[in-house]
C-alpha cells in the first residue's frame, strides 16, 4: 500500500477485464463549463483495496455558444431553459460516453455502468433549504448507450445532512493513501480544494473542503478583460508580467468564506459574476494594470490555499511528518507555472507534484473518480466521506437508471 496507485493505461490485447474487475465509464464537465472528460476504466477489489487501470481517457470540448449557454444559465436560467439544456447536455455526456467506450477498444456490453457527474448550475448547501442541482439527463445517457447509468451523486449526501460535496475526497483516500507519508490532494479546477490523508489513513481520519477559488476569477478575468478573445491566462503568462496588489489582496482574503471551519463547499454563488464585478471595480479604483490585476487574482488563489494548509492541515503534522509530505496537484491551475511558483512560495513546505507523477492524465482525475463512485454504488457501498461533507452517516449515493434489458 505504500507506493502510488497503479493507474496506467492498461494493455489492450483482450476485451476482458481481468478477473473480478469491471469496467466502468466515467463523465465529469467541471464548473468551467469548457466540455466533458470520459474515462474507461478498469476496477476491481474496493476501499482502501480498490484497484484501478484508465483503459481510455477522451475530452470533448462544448462549443463556446454551448459554453456560454451553460454559464448563463447557473447565474439565471429559466425553468424553460434548464429543463432543455438537461436533456441536451445528456446527449453530449451520452456521446463523449461512447467515444470513449470506442478509444478503448470495448462494446457498450463490455461496461457495467456510467457514473455521470453531470454539469452542476446551481450549488446551495447554506440555503435554508440546502439544496444541489446537476443537470445532464441520465435516462438519455442510459437510452443512447445502453449501459446503465448512475447519477445525481450529490443528493443523497445533503439529504443525510451533508453539503453534497466533495464527493472526490472518497477516491482519493481509496487511490493515494500512503504507509509513510502525509499527501494532500489539492484540486485546482474553477474551486479550489483539498483532500489531506495521513499516513495510513483510514476513512474517517479524511479532512477535505474546498480551499477557495481556483481557477474560476482568473478565467473570469481573462475573458473579461481580452473581451471574450482569451478565456484563461495560458502558463500564467500575465499575472508572471504584474506586481501583485498587497492591498487588494489583504481586502480578498477576508473574504468570509476563507474564515469558516470546515466543513464547507463554495462555488460560483460566491466566486462568480458578483465577486467578480466587485473585484473590477475594486481594481479600477486602485488604477491596476490587466497584468497586475491578473498577478493579484492568481497570488489570491495560491494565499487561500495556503491559508487553508496553516489553519486546518498543518496542525496535524509532527514536524517530521511535515518534511514527508507530498502534495499531489490536479485540475488546470496544475499547469500554470505563475501559480505553482508562488503556491511554492506560500507553503513553504512539501513536495509539489502532479498527477501524471502517479501515472494518470490529470484532466482524466475527476472523471475517473466517478468512474470509481459509481462502482461502489454498483457494489452497494457507500462513497461520500462524512467528516468531509458533514454528512450524518455514510450512504450510498446517486441514482440509477436501468440500460438495454
């Protein structure tokens, strides 16, 4: 159990899995909105003995009026038009679905069931009545490839009492728990967040919440300010051109969010449109340049997340653990250098890598951990994390649609 998972991509020789493993396909479209991630994957075992192999990994992009589309409708979509885009955005899961069913080589028989994120519009778990919505319409997903599918991961967790996320802390436990070492998994998609696993950790010993913004206000950023030419800063290129705004940066990180306990999940109801206009107008104010805009939005990024370490992780670690301590970056602010450095540089400890390190794509990460929710909801087993979620009890999660008889 002390080395990384074994998730390279399998010999194709044969249409079997090897025996008692299954495969299962895997959909993930982040908040981003910029398109679907599939996998096939290879399962077998379960917990802590789960083992896994991608067979297939295949990205495909929404067109940017889809994209559009989908963003406007988290802010303020009709009933009319997030009942359409449902059914539409379960054509595209069901087609990137057999794509990569294809790119592995197997037949929609081959494949025991499709865990579908589905595309979230609207996250609420601090609403009066605490509430999710994923849309991306199983029934067609599960009518279009015959295989059955299962979705609406989220709701079962809220309704037990959780925020319906992180749901990907429980496949990061079951893939990169280390015998010796400390690891945090540390996503950088449009919401920043963690999963922190100690040594030999067991399930409940599991801390994950969501860190802040990841990427989501520098994209917002770029698309505004480049009206809509750039719609994220590529290898961090303008914020690696500005000076970070001190003053503007210390305003941001008292944002209320960053001083709640977890658990706690945020996402564009907090980090979108709204905070964004603030931000433009704080940035106006102050007379900063694009680039020093940029530097400021991405320097507050890497200060949440090292906050987050400060306050929750590091008073966990002995001193020795902390010399050990492995932090496995994923999501796209994984690949931009601006952001790497100056996370580095506000740790201030760790070993910083990435999840090809452990042998796996890492835009390939959050669907192939659907691909695993599904095979323990499959199995009969629950796959929420509750001291992550603040769930009352660990359940069984999704919903699921029969394929072809």
């Amino acid at each position: 159990m002390g080395g990384p998972p074994d998730l390279r991509p399998m010999n194709l020789r044969s249409r079997q899995s090897t025996r008692g493993a299954r495969f299962m396909v895997g959909l993930m479209s982040g908040t981003s909105a910029d398109g679907i991630d599939a996998v096939v994957a290879e399962l077998s075992g379960g917990g802590r003995r789960l083992r896994a192999r991608v067979r297939a990994h295949v990205h495909q992009p929404f067109r940017p009026a889809l994209q559009r589309r989908i963003l406007a409708a988290c802010q303020q979509g009709t009933v009319a038009e997030l009942c359409e885009l449902n059914f539409l955005l379960g054509e595209h899961f069901a087609r990137a679905a057999l794509r990569a069913v294809r790119r592995a080589q197997l037949r929609p028989a081959d494949i025991a069931a499709i865990g579908s994120h589905g595309q979230t519009v609207h996250h609420l778990p601090n609403a009066r009545t605490p509430s999710t919505l994923q849309i991306g319409e199983a029934a067609v997903i599960a009518e279009r490839t015959g295989i059955a599918t299962i979705a609406d991961f989220r709701v079962r967790d809220m309704a037990a009492g959780g925020q319906g996320a992180p749901l990907v802390p429980y496949a990061d436990w079951a893939l990169f728990t280390d015998e010796r070492r400390p690891r945090i998994v540390q996503n950088l998609g449009g919401i920043g967040n963690l999963t922190f696993l100690p040594p030999r950790a067991r399930l409940g010993d599991v801390m994950a919440f969501d860190t802040g913004p990841g990427n989501m206000v520098m994209d917002g950023l770029m698309t505004e300010l480049t009206r809509g030419r750039q719609t994220f800063d590529r290898d961090g290129r303008w914020a690696a051109r500005g000076q970070v705004s001190e003053e503007l940066l210390a305003e941001l990180m008292a944002h209320p969010f960053l001083q709640r306990r977890p658990p706690k999940t945020t996402g564009r109801e907090e980090f979108g449109e709204a905070f964004l206009r603030r931000l433009l107008g704080a940035a106006r104010q102050r007379r900063l340049r694009p680039e020093d805009l940029l530097a400021t939005a991405t320097a507050f990024t890497a200060a949440s997340v090292a906050a987050a370490y400060r306050r929750f992780v590091f008073p966990r670690l002995t001193d020795r653990e902390r010399g050990r301590l492995q932090i496995i970056l994923g999501g796209g602010g994984a690949r931009n250098p601006t952001l790497r450095s100056m996370l580095a540089q506000r740790i201030g400890a760790g070993e910083l890598l990435t999840h090809e390190d452990f042998g796996v794509a890492n835009a390939a990460k959050e669907a192939l951990a659907f691909a695993i929710l599904a095979y323990e909801t499959w199995r009969g087993k629950p796959g929420n994390v509750p001291p992550a979620t603040g769930a009352r009890r660990a359940v069984v999660l999704g919903k699921i649609v029969p394929g072809a008889a």
